[in-house]
C-alpha cells in the first residue's frame, strides 16, 4: 500500500519544481524529502527521480503517481467536507490570502464578526497580491482567497476554483486638493506614483494612462498603496485609487471621475472541493457582509 504522505511529497515536487521548494511548503528540510521520496521508490519498486545536472527530474512512472495522487487528494478534500459539514457551528483553521486594500476594507471587521459567532474558529491572513494568491489556492497553500480583477484585464483561470463575487470597487484619479490636474488627460505632465510592473493594477493603469493619449512619468513605485495615498496628499504624484482605500476614512485629497466610470471587480475563490466547507463558507459570509457594508465613494 503506498503511503499518501509520500505520494503529496512527490505531488508537491511536480509542482514546485525543486527539492528546496517542496522542503519549504511542506516544513521538511531538503533531506527528508529526499528520504520521503527514496522510500516512496522502494515502496512502489520504481525509479521515480532522474538527476539533471543539479535538479531532478520526475520519470514517466513518476508522473502517473502524480496524476492519481491528484485524484486521491481530491478524494480526501471531499471526504473532509462531507466531515465538517455534520457539525452544527463552523471550527478549525481557515487560512486566508487576501491584497492589501481589500484587507484595509475588510479584514477587521470580517475577524471581529467571526470571532464573536465562531470562538472555535481561527483564521490566518496573509497579504498576497491576486495573481499569486490564486496560484497559492490551486497548489492547496491557502484555502481562501480575495482577488481582483480590472476592466480588460482576466485573471488566469483555474477550473477547480470555486468564485463568487464580493465587490464592484470603483477606481478614480486621486491628486491633491489644491492640483490643477481635472482629468486623466490633464495628469499627462504629473508625476505618478504606482504598483511595481509585476502587479495587473500597474498594467492596467497604464492602459488607463496610454488611452488617454500619454505615456506616465512614473516617478515613485511602491507596493505599499498607503505611500500611495501619503504621496498624493503632499502633491507629489497622482494615482489612480480603488474605493477600497479610503473604507472607513474621509479622503485628505481630490478624487476625479474616469471616463467609463471603470470598476475592478473583487471576488473570493476557494477549491471546489473545499469551498462548502462550513469554515470557508462561514469565512465567505463575514466578508460578503462587511464589502456591503463598505461605503464607496
């Protein structure tokens, strides 16, 4: 009987590519997945690695292992489902992905709700940018996560992922009270500050920018959208801001209209096999309530 433990080492390996990074995700050192997998070798009777230079690689045989562990995990998460689902009151651990403006909106007032109707249950957030965080779900490193998409611009698509919509999150031209600049195309001469070019809201911004006719002197790049919010309030730069960034706060600068009124859309995804768990689903709930409580401008 092959060991399921042994089998997720090897799944884990084909996925992330290198022993480090498997030792990483799975809390081992390098060494015991060595040993997972050269035990996993004897159990079935096959090579499963083949060296490459400094990296192995996964053998045929290896790679059929991998297509029905993906079966037998997927199994297991239903099984774990159907577990859960025959408590009454929602419990465990929900480790949830979520990007920095969506946690400024959100976040507090989805753990306070939680923590007052569901004290068994725990969740842990972590800050992931959309793209990275949807990767993360589908490889099972988290369970639930908040993304966006902007107007034009899909998301990968991952068919085991179970969506639901959140949020319609209006994106404006944000620059100092006492600025000149009235319109996207009157910020052609400014200075900008945005997301490093990694992020879809950098492309999309400067989509936003080129269709109104000018390439954006980007002067700052920062990840951290409240040095964002701190350059436009001293009028060194302007952006463009998602609703979500002022939740709960009245905006220290001037915020101008796009043309097309353009919204991102946030929306919560979890593995299809997990998603009804009554953790994730209660999880879900808590922050489908506190977006609608959100006031956007």
């Amino acid at each position: 009987m092959l060991d399921v433990k042994k089998l997720r080492v090897l799944q884990e390996l084909s996925t992330r590519g290198t022993l480090a990074e498997t030792a990483d995700v799975l809390g081992y050192t390098p060494s015991a997945v060595s040993q997972q997998l050269t035990a996993l070798e004897h159990e079935c009777g096959h090579h499963l690695l083949q060296k490459q230079g400094r990296t192995v690689t996964l053998t045929p045989k290896a790679r059929i292992l991998v297509e029905h562990t993906e079966k037998i995990l997927h199994e297991l998460e239903l099984a774990q489902t159907a577990l859960e689902s025959t408590d009454q009151t929602p419990a465990g651990t929900v480790r949830l992905a979520i990007f920095q403006t969506a946690a400024m909106a959100l976040l507090t007032d989805t753990l306070e709700a939680l923590s007052g109707r569901y004290p068994d249950l725990r969740v842990e957030a972590l800050q992931r940018e959309p793209e990275a965080a949807l990767e993360h779900t589908h490889m099972r490193d988290v369970d639930l996560v908040v993304a966006e998409q902007y107007p034009h611009h899909a998301v990968r698509e991952f068919p085991e992922l179970d969506s639901r919509p959140l949020n319609e999150d209006p994106v404006m031209l944000a620059v100092a009270p006492e600025s000149d600049v009235y319109s996207i195309a009157d910020a052609a001469r400014s200075p900008w500050v945005m997301e490093s070019k990694s992020n879809a809201s950098r492309s999309w911004a400067e989509h936003v920018c080129r269709t109104a006719g000018f390439e954006p002197h980007v002067r700052f790049e920062f990840d951290d959208v409240r040095a964002h919010i701190d350059l436009v309030e001293c009028g060194l730069a302007v952006a463009l801001l998602p609703g979500f960034a002022w939740a709960g706060s009245t905006p220290r600068v001037r915020l101008i209209e796009l043309p097309n009124l353009p919204h991102r859309h946030v929306f919560t995804s979890a593995r299809r096999d997990m998603a009804r768990r009554p953790a994730i689903e209660a999880v879900r709930h808590a922050l489908e309530e506190s977006a609608a409580k959100v006031k956007l401008l």
